[in-house]
C-alpha cells in the first residue's frame, strides 16, 4: 500500500497493537477469564479493527477513486474494487 497518506509506520503501529488486542484475547480464554472481560476484549478488537479500515478506505478512495488524473477506466475500476470490498466487509 504504498499510497498510504498516513506515514507506513503509524499503520504498521496500530496492526501491531491489533495483533497484541488479540494475543490479549487468546491469553484470557486460555485463563479461562471472565465471559464478560473477553467479551470487552472482542469488542475492543473489533473497534480497533474497523477503525483502520476506515483510515485504508480513506486512502483508497482518495488514492484511485478521487485521484486526479485518473482514467475513467482507472476510477471505475478502482470504485468496482471497492464497493466489491465492502459488501465483504458489510456481511
């Protein structure tokens, strides 16, 4: 992605902190933790999950959708591709 507008190292960041969210999980359900604590544990996830797809969508669109210069080919290939990931993500 290396049209990323947020600095590559800010995005790698925030997946490894994601990555550690989950490990968090995996951790409280070996320990047999509370139902309640590993469900917040999920739902932190998912939230911290669905705020960088917001920030990567973000880019994409101002990238290849919103670009100038873009080819009409290129921008409705680029919006294709996107709405084909959201209804993905949207399941």
């Amino acid at each position: 992605m290396a049209h990323v507008t947020t600095s590559k190292e800010k995005i790698v960041a925030r997946v490894r902190r994601i990555a550690g969210q989950v490990a968090a999980i995996e951790r409280s359900v070996v320990a047999d933790a509370d139902c309640a604590e590993t469900l917040h544990l999920v739902a932190a996830v998912r939230g911290a999950v669905a705020g960088l797809m917001d920030e990567l969508v973000e880019d994409h669109l101002h990238a290849h959708v919103a670009a100038p210069g873009q080819s009409d080919a290129e921008r409705n290939a680029a919006a294709a591709e996107l709405a084909k990931l959201l209804r993905r993500h949207f399941r």
